[in-house]
C-alpha cells in the first residue's frame, strides 16, 4: 500500500506455531496489533489505500454491475492519491486468487458475498456529500450523486436509508431529564460518516483474523511455541501523526527488549567469567519509554485525559504537552509552529503533528452507527455489531486506541521474555523499488534506526568472540598439535595456542576463551592456511597415485592396441592375399563365362538359323501338302457320306432280315448264314481302303496343324520386331491378339478336322452280322455315337463364340488405345510447338544481348587504350556463330503420312519412331554440341 513497500500490511502481527508435548505441532494463531484504521478515509500522495478496494473494482464485470461498481478514480477514498495501479500487479487476477483463497481457509460463498458487500458499501460512504442545512448547524445530503451513494451503501448494508442518513447527520444526547436530539454541521457529518467506514472496516479486519484462526486451529494446553513477530520499522516521514508515534513507540519498546537482552547479557557473561573488563557504556531508553507510557503525567496519558473531554482540542493538547515536559531532554517544542511537538527517540528526533492525534485516538463505536448496523436484515453485517449492555456502551465511549496498544504492547513484551529471541533486521536498498540499487543514506539511517550500529559498536567495543575450551580446542588444535601431546588444562591448552599465534588483549575466563575484534578472523585464516597446505600434500599424493594408475593403464592399454593393430594387420595382409586369389579365380571364370556365352551365342544363333530354314522348307512342303490334303479330304468326305448312305440302307436292311429270321426257321437261318458269309467277306476289302484314307486324312490334319502353328511363331517374331518404342504398345498388343485370335481359329478348325478323323479312325468297324440281337447293340453303339458327336459339336460351338467375344474385347481396346494414342500425339504436338516458340524467343533475347555487349566492347574499346587478342575475337565470332546457327534448336517431330497411317477396321496404327540408330550416331554429334555451347558461353561472358 505505500509507494515505498507494495506488500505493507499497516498492521503488526505475531504469529505463533503451537506445539504439543511431543514436540508435533499442535495448533497456530495469529495476533494482530493495531491496524492502521485512519487509511481507509485519508492516504497520502503516491500511496494506495488497503489493495481490497482495488480487487474489488477489478472483479469481472457481472460482479462490480451487481455492487454498482465503476473506476477507482471515481471514489473519494480511493482517488486522493494518484496511485491506482502497481507495477507486476494483476488486480483482477489477484481478486480471484483471493477469493480462492477464502474458500481454502473455510470460508463460504454466502459469507464471502457479504464480504465484498461490506467492502463495497465502505467505497459508497466516502462518495456521501453533506451541504448546510435550514438551519446554520445543521446539515443535509448534497446533491443526487451522494444520494444515489447513500442508497447503495444503505442496500448494501441491507438497512433503511432514512436511518442510515440520520445515522450520520445527527447525534442524540441522553441527560438525566430528557433525551436530545440534535443535528450536526456538514463537517461534523462528514466526521461521523468517516467513524462508520473505519468502524466498518475494523469490525470486518477483527472477524476475518477470528475466522482464519479458526481455520487453523489452535491449542490452548500448548506450553511450547515459536513465534515469528511481524511489526513495523521506525517511521520518520515529512508529516508523522498519530500512527507513526505508535509505531516509534513500538519499537522503542522493541530496542528496550534487544538491548536488555544482546547488552545487558553480554554484560552479565563478562561478570560471570570474571574476566578483566571495563563497562561499556550504550544507550538506555528508558527515559522515552517513561515519557511516552508513564501512567502519570505520559504522553499517552495526557492524550487519553484530552480526549474524555468534548471541547478539547489538538491546540490544548499540546500545551498541556509543552507545560508538562518542557524541562524533559527527550522532549522539544519546535519554535515555528504551535501544535506540533518533537520526541528525541533512539534512533533520532522525530517531530509529530498532533492535528489528528484526539480524533485518531478515540477507540468507541458510536450508539447511532451502533444500533444502525445492529438492526441490518444481513446476518453477516449484524453479526459484526452484536448489542452491547448500557455499561459496556459508556465504558467503551471512554476507551481509546493508545491504551489498548499499550496493553497489547505488555502482553507481547511477557511473551518474548518467556522465550529465546532471535533477532532479523530488514533493510531496505532503495525507494524505487529497483534491485541492485542501494542509497547509501537511507540505509545507513535503517540501520542507525535499527540499533544495528549501535550493538556493532558496542560488541567490537567488548569481546564479541567467545567460545568454550571444549569447542575452541576441536576447532583450532590443528594450529598447535604439540599441545595435545602434553598433559594440561582446556585452559593451558588454549592460552598456548593463542601464544603461539601472537594474539593479544584477549581474555582466558572460567570455561570460555573471550577473543577481541578480528582476532577470531585471524584463527581462522591461519587454521584455513593450515587445511590448504595439508590439502596439498594429500592432492599431491593423491595426483600422484591417480597419474601412476592412468600411467600403467595407459602402459597396458597401448600394449594391447599394438596386439590388436598388428593382429590387424596381420588379417589385412591375409585378407588381401585372399582378395588376390580370390580375384584371379574370379578374373578365370569370368573368362571362362564369357567364353562359354560367346559360344552359347553363336550355338543359339546358328539353331535359330536352321530353325528359320527348316521352317522355311516346312512351310513349303506344308503348302503343298494342304493342297493334296485338300484334295484328299474332298474325296474322303464323298466317300464318307456314300459310305454311311451304304451303312444305313445295309443297317436297315440286316434289321428287316433279323426280324424276318426270327420268324423263319432252320432253312432260313442256312441261307442267311451263307449270305453273312458272302457279305462279311465283300465287307473285309472295303474297310481295308477306307482305314487307308482315313490314316492320309489324319496325317494331313496333322500337316496343317503344324503349319499354323509355325506361321503363328512368325508372325509373333515379326510383332516383336516391329515393336520399337512405348507409344505403339496398344497398338501391336491389339495386332497380336488378332493374329492369336486367326491362329486360335484356324487351329480350331484342323483340331475339328483332326477329332472326326480320330473319331472315324477309333470308331469300331461294325460287322454286319445277322441276327436281331446283334444289330439292335449295333444301333446302340451308333446311338451312343451320334450323341457324343452332338456334345462335341455343341463344345466346339461354345468355344467359336468364346473366341469371337475374345476378338471383338480385343479390337474395342485396340481402338481406345488408338484414340489415347492419338490425344497423346496431339498433346505432344502442342508441347513441341509452345518449346519452339519458348526457344524462339530466347534465341532474339540472346541476341539481343550479344549486340549489347558486342556495342559496349566496341565503345570501350575506341574510349580507352585496350588491347584484344585476336585469338579471342575469333574464338567470340565463332562462339556467336555457333550460338545462332544450332543453339535452342531441337527437331520438331515428324508428323507425316508414311509414319500415321489411318486405320483400317481390322488393324491397330502404331507409330514408331526408329531412334536406335539416330542415338547411337548421335550421342557424339550431342556432346560435341554440347562442348561448342559451353566454350561458346564461356568466350562471350
């Protein structure tokens, strides 16, 4: 809160950590001394007031609607300094961690409401404005700003405005005969409704520390605890009032404290050894202290006398202080001004302005704000009033602010007697709130205030060193070891040690060793020498074991890498030796590799000659004998359909003469028998002549076979030898299924051909024998015949229609794949010409640069003496011509009539474009284009 410390809390505070018999901590609670009350209505420049006000208007905005909140600027408590914000400070996100932490501590929403509420209605009591009245002494709120303010603090604080406006702009007055009623001056309400706010504000301080208390929990049986006394510093500001003279007198109790404990006990040590001392003379202020806290004729005294009457003011005040202790010499009465007084403290003069010392004094809460709040429909804010009795009401209008800090002083001051203190000086570097930064003159006045210079005089004035025979000898027997040797007293021992140092002016008391200023720094300089040179002979030793060690490993490590690299060695050699065999038997099968597929080779390629010549002889002698095969079968056929006419008349006829032979007896049979006799033996000759034709018909079917097969490989070499380049890939597939699919056909056909001559050659000569049960197994077997020929002509139809479906897939691809062909060429075409027009292009550019520069060379050279090798110019005329003739020049593709021909309706076009000779002979025509280019470049740049 002030400008110089952000985290101040302007209240002095003890807590204590309760502990059991165990030594387990067993409860905690916090005690607090007085809390700087008159900061909620007046604050200083360049000073916040208590940071809740300014969480509380940086709540979120549902928040400070519902408590009709706005900028801190806009509140007359707030705005009397212009110090709103902090430095590293988020007061929104500080509000929510505190209201977090409200909650961890036990206290609810409900309550936590009331809270803000109460706080809320303490920022719209100092926006409340009072103007005169009808009448001179009287006064009436301002205007509809402070009474819109007096409705808001009135409904936050759940009462009736009415009473809340008399609250503050009258008083009632109760004598023995009547009870008066009368009004107050704006000043006088402007008073009041400051007193309200502070009383407020105090009651909410007082009930949160119980309820934290609570929270915490505390153990009255404890007898043991550590307390951590949290108070304020000796203040000297420009204007010092009343709170600044509590808090001097603080610590003038807090000094009387320290210097009895640190002066006086040092004191009573040097008498206790009876050792040869002289006293020391410090500053003892008691005298302040009986000045401040005398019960009678005190400065707190006189303050409390001053307040029980009305019509006392600041001015009376203090020239009952100057007639009182105008002799006393810790008491000054400044020369230019008439109420303000100086007290000469301890740490320096300090001179107070007693204005506001009456109003700050008074420590009672009065009956009208009292019953007000009493009568609030909010529980929480009742709570904070409870009814007092009509005694406890007149006591406490006479009660004030500095008796009470006296008693709370006492009590604290018993607390710390019964304990061991420890002191902790806080300093602070700087008023800017800045590290690294010290202002030597505030600091040396903190510590003056402090009495830290003062206890640093006095202690290098006596023996601040001094330690027992016991711990002086453990720590500094190194210095002298012979010593110990020797059978003395603790006492002998160490006024030995001391002698052999050269020390002086020290002192050997009955169970301690007192030593002056430095003198214990130059023991332990001497006994810090001692510990480096013996730890220099242990690091010595030590080194020298660590390097002997690293040494012979290091010995035995290189031992080992010399085994391991001549092994290494050793296996490299070997290795390569194996390589070399190994490489010499490798270079001898590869030899002998080649060798063999040379000879592979040439074995392949002469059976593949003879191979084309034998297929070329079997082509011929095939043709010629399809054609007598032709002739053949004709012929065959004939025969065949006027054999089976012959076959089934004969059939019908033998199945008449068996039906008639059943009829006919043993005559019949005679002659029938003779008649077989004579027909089987006519038949013998005839199936001998067409078993004859039969096997030429088979071997002619089998002649044609073979030669569509071989004119089905040549034509598959033939495909393969056309095919030259990726474009015509569809195009020779659709061409190869066609031919596959004539070879399939015609192969279809002599197998066809083939299977009936089979089928005529395996097929069993039917005798003609009589009989009727001979001929009806006849007809069965030509039953039975007739219906596999069936089946085999159905198959043979199914595999027609399959190979026809195969056909017209095959010639729908091929004709997409003529189509894509054709797009991608056009593409290509497109693609081709955009490159040339590009290449057209660069070419102009570059000449166009060429002539630049051609014009700049020759303008330098006629400006200035330059000398050009002829060498060059050549080389440059060449590279220009070069450049100009073939540079950026590349084939545009041929897009002839003789490469793309149409295509006909049972082939697929192909274009291929015969480049393996061009790239051959052009590889070296390429790079020496290339070597022309570059040398070109290189000449012209």
């Amino acid at each position: 809160m002030l400008s110089r410390i952000h985290c101040c809390s302007r209240f002095g505070k003890f807590v204590e950590i309760q502990f059991d018999n165990r030594g387990r901590i067993s409860g905690a609670a916090i005690r607090t001394y007085l809390l700087e009350r008159s900061r909620v209505c007046q604050i200083s420049d360049f000073e916040r007031n208590y940071h809740c006000f300014y969480l509380l208007c940086a709540a979120p905005e549902k928040e400070r609607e519902k408590y009709k909140l706005v900028d801190p600027r806009s509140y007359h408590y707030l705005n009397q300094s212009s110090c709103y914000e902090l430095v590293d400070i988020d007061d929104a996100q500080f509000y929510l961690s505190t209201r977090r932490a409200m909650t961890v501590i036990g206290i609810s929403e409900v309550e936590q409401e009331a809270i803000f509420r109460v706080v809320a209605a303490i920022l719209h009591l100092g926006n409340i404005d009072f103007a005169n009245g009808e009448d001179h002494d009287s006064s009436v709120i301002k205007d509809d700003q402070s009474l819109f303010h007096l409705q808001m603090a009135a409904e936050l604080l759940m009462c009736n405005p009415r009473a809340l406006e008399d609250a503050l702009c009258k008083r009632v007055m109760i004598t023995p005969e009547e009870i008066i009623k009368r009004s107050l001056d704006p000043l006088g309400a402007t008073v009041s409704r400051d007193g309200l706010a502070k009383t407020i504000y105090s009651q909410l301080f007082n009930w949160l520390v119980d309820k934290i208390n609570v929270s915490i929990g505390q153990d009255p049986s404890s007898k043991c605890l550590i307390g951590v006394l949290d108070i304020y510093g000796f203040e000297s500001f420009k204007t010092n009032s009343f709170e600044q003279f509590c808090i001097n007198y603080t610590n003038e109790k807090l000094q009387q404290h320290f210097n009895k404990h640190v002066f006086k006990t040092e004191q009573e040590e040097y008498t206790k050894e009876e050792i040869d001392w002289s006293y020391i003379e410090f500053v003892d202020n008691k005298d302040v202290l009986d000045l401040i806290e005398q019960k009678k004729g005190g400065i707190i005294a006189l303050l409390d006398e001053a307040c029980m009457f009305p019509k006392s003011t600041h001015e009376t005040f203090s020239t009952k202080l100057y007639q009182t202790f105008k002799n006393n010499k810790r008491f000054i009465k400044p020369k230019l001004t008439r109420s303000d007084f100086t007290v000469v403290h301890y740490a320096g003069e300090v001179q107070y302005q007693s204005d506001q010392f009456l109003d700050k004094n008074k420590d009672y809460v009065v009956p009208e704000h009292r019953d007000l709040l009493s009568a609030s429909k909010c529980p929480f804010v009742e709570g904070l009033f409870p009814p007092v009795s009509e005694e406890a009401a007149k006591s406490s209008k006479f009660s004030s602010i500095s008796s009470r800090f006296r008693l709370q002083l006492q009590q604290l001051m018993e607390t710390l007697n019964s304990t061991e203190p420890h002191y902790i000086r806080c300093i602070k570097p700087n008023n800017l709130l800045k590290p690294a930064v010290f202002e030597n003159v505030s600091v040396i006045q903190q510590l003056r205030s402090g009495g830290v210079l003062e206890a640093v005089r006095i202690k290098c004035a006596g023996f601040p060193t001094y330690r027992n025979f016991s711990e002086f000898l453990t720590r500094f027997r190194i210095l002298a070891p012979e010593v110990l040797k020797i059978e003395c007293p603790e006492n002998e021992a160490c006024k030995k040690i001391l002698e052999k140092m050269g020390l002086k002016d020290y002192q050997i008391g009955k169970t301690k060793v007192f030593l002056r200023v430095g003198q214990m720094a130059v023991l332990d300089a001497q006994r810090t020498l001692m510990h480096g040179n013996s730890a220099k002979v242990i690091q010595t030793q030590g080194r020298t074991l660590v390097t002997r060690k690293k040494f012979v490993s290091a010995q035995m490590a290189s031992i080992c890498i010399q085994s391991v690299c001549r092994g290494e060695l050793a296996r490299k050699l070997y290795k390569l030796k194996k390589q070399e065999f190994a490489a010499v038997k490798i270079q001898k099968t590869s030899r002998k590799r080649l060798a063999r597929k040379d000879y592979l080779r040439m074995i392949f390629s002469s059976v593949l000659l003879q191979a084309h010549l034998r297929a070329m002889v079997a082509r011929d002698d095939f043709k010629s004998k399809r054609l007598a095969a032709v002739i053949i079968q004709s012929g065959l056929r004939a025969m065949a359909a006027r054999d089976d006419l012959r076959y089934k008349v004969e059939a019908a006829v033998v199945i008449q003469t068996g039906l008639r032979a059943i009829a006919a007896h043993g005559a019949y049979r005679k002659r029938a028998k003779s008649r077989a006799a004579v027909i089987t033996q006519t038949d013998l000759e005839e199936p001998k002549e067409k078993e004859a034709t039969k096997s030429e018909a088979s071997k002619q079917a089998k002649t044609d076979l073979e030669e569509a097969k071989v004119e089905e490989a040549t034509k598959l070499e033939s495909s393969v030898k056309d095919k030259n380049g990726p474009k015509e890939a569809k195009g020779e597939e659709s061409t190869k299924l066609e031919s596959s699919l004539k070879v399939d056909e015609k192969s279809v056909l002599v197998e066809s051909r083939a299977a009936a001559i089979e089928i005529d050659k395996t097929s069993p000569m039917i005798q003609k024998l009589p009989g009727p049960d001979q001929d009806a197994d006849i007809i069965k077997i030509l039953t039975a015949e007739v219906e596999n020929l069936k089946v085999m002509l159905q198959a043979e139809k199914q595999r027609a229609n399959e190979f026809e479906g195969r056909y017209l897939e095959a010639r729908v691809s091929s004709e997409q794949g003529h189509k894509k062909l054709e797009e991608t060429e056009r593409i290509v075409h497109q693609l081709q010409d955009s490159l040339n027009r590009m290449i057209y292009c660069m070419s102009n550019q570059v000449s166009e640069l060429k002539t630049i520069l051609c014009t700049a060379s020759k303008s330098s050279s006629t400006s200035g003496p330059l000398v050009r090798h002829e060498g060059v110019d050549s080389i440059s005329s060449n590279s220009e011509c070069s450049s100009t003739d073939s540079e950026f020049n590349f084939p545009a593709p041929v897009s002839t009539s003789t490469n793309i021909s149409s295509p006909g309706p049972n082939s697929v076009p192909l274009i291929v474009q015969d480049v393996s000779a061009g790239e051959v002979s052009g590889c070296e025509s390429k790079n020496n284009e290339k070597v022309r280019k570059e040398g070109a470049f290189d000449d012209f740049f």
